[in-house]
C-alpha cells in the first residue's frame, strides 16, 4: 500500500483514512445514534449523553463535510433540521459495531462491570 | 450503556474503550504487521514505513501495557527481543481488518488510486 495525499493531507494506510471519517470521540456514538433513522438535532442531543452543544455541532459539521451524514433543513415554523447517514455513513456502521463488540470482550477481560 | 472508570480515566462506550486499546495514527499497523508471527524490532521498524524509533518504542510500550502484545528478550549474543500479539491482540485482526476494507471503500469513493 502506497501513501496517498487526500485534500492537502498525506494519508499511510486504508485504516488512517478510515479513521479520519469515523475517528475521534463522538463520531463514532454519533453514527451509531442515529444508525437508519433521520434524527433532529435535539434529540441526537438528548441520546448522546455528556456531549457539549458545541461539541455536537463542530462534530456533525465534520460528519457533513466528509459525506457521512446529509443534513435536511424543512421550511416549517419552527424551522426544522434533521440528520441522517448518507450510504458511506450507514457502511460505517457494522465496523462500528464490531469495534462496540471488541470493546465489550475488552471490558470483560479487564473485569469492568457496567 | 452506562460510563465507568478504568485506571482513573472516564469512558462513556466499549468503543471508546476499544479504542483506547487501539487507536492513534501507529497502533493498528503495528497490530497489522504483527499478525500472528513474532517480530523483532528492527523486523518491525522495517516493515512499518515513516515510523521513527522514538514512536515505534512508544507504541510498543503502551501496547505492551494495555496486554494487547507481549516482549520477550532471549539470553543471547547478541541479545534478542521479540514481540508477538496476545489474545486480546488477536482479538483486534479482525476488527482493524473491516476498518481497512472499510478505508478502501472509502478511497473508492473519493476517486483515490494508490
């Protein structure tokens, strides 16, 4: 596998790439929340717990800008705005879900009961 | 899914977890090159193209002590150090396996040829 430089940034493998869509704290929970379902920004707020306003904001904005989610403003009063994965978005997700699943073996073995 | 404490450090999802195990720009290829042989270092050096010394010994150390891969040093002229992946390690193959065909989809996508 060969580098590649993608929008100004040298990126070593597939993983990395990958990682730089999905990668960091909350894109993953993120993805996940909102799986096949369209979902306004409230109640992404409300399900993903101990996000900042701020931080939800920033995160679905980089989710829009790399094509996982499409965002939907509705010319109703009040206005509405609603998420939802786009297909590389909803590819995402059995990885995600394996990762949850490795994290839970991980959890087990470390003796973490939650 | 509720939070819990590990060694003094907040999670809020086994993926977090998980990647707390395995995230960061060098773990997974180090994971990757490993497989299921044993390598020594310079083998690994070699294999795991831009990484420096100072990064590879890092990473290592920090896999060895999240248990995801085990150091062995033989009484030998001279001396000789391996490290190989533990259970837990080979536990994460798979894992970082979809996220790479998960990378490449990616790639595809965006029209990137290596």
């Amino acid at each position: 596998m060969k580098d590649f430089i993608h929008q100004n940034k040298i990126y070593y493998s597939p993983v990395e790439f990958a990682m730089a869509h999905i990668g960091g704290v909350w894109k993953m929970p993120i993805i996940l929340c909102l799986g096949t379902q369209a979902l306004r920004y409230g109640e992404l707020k409300e399900r993903i717990k101990h996000i900042s306003d701020k931080m939800l904001i920033t995160q679905l904005r980089e989710l829009e800008e790399r094509g996982m989610l499409s965002r939907t403003a509705y010319r109703e009063k009040p206005p509405r705005v609603d998420y939802q994965l786009t297909e590389r978005g909803v590819q995402a997700l059995p990885v995600i879900h394996q990762l949850h699943k490795y994290g839970q073996t991980l959890m087990q073995l470390e003796g973490i009961n939650t």
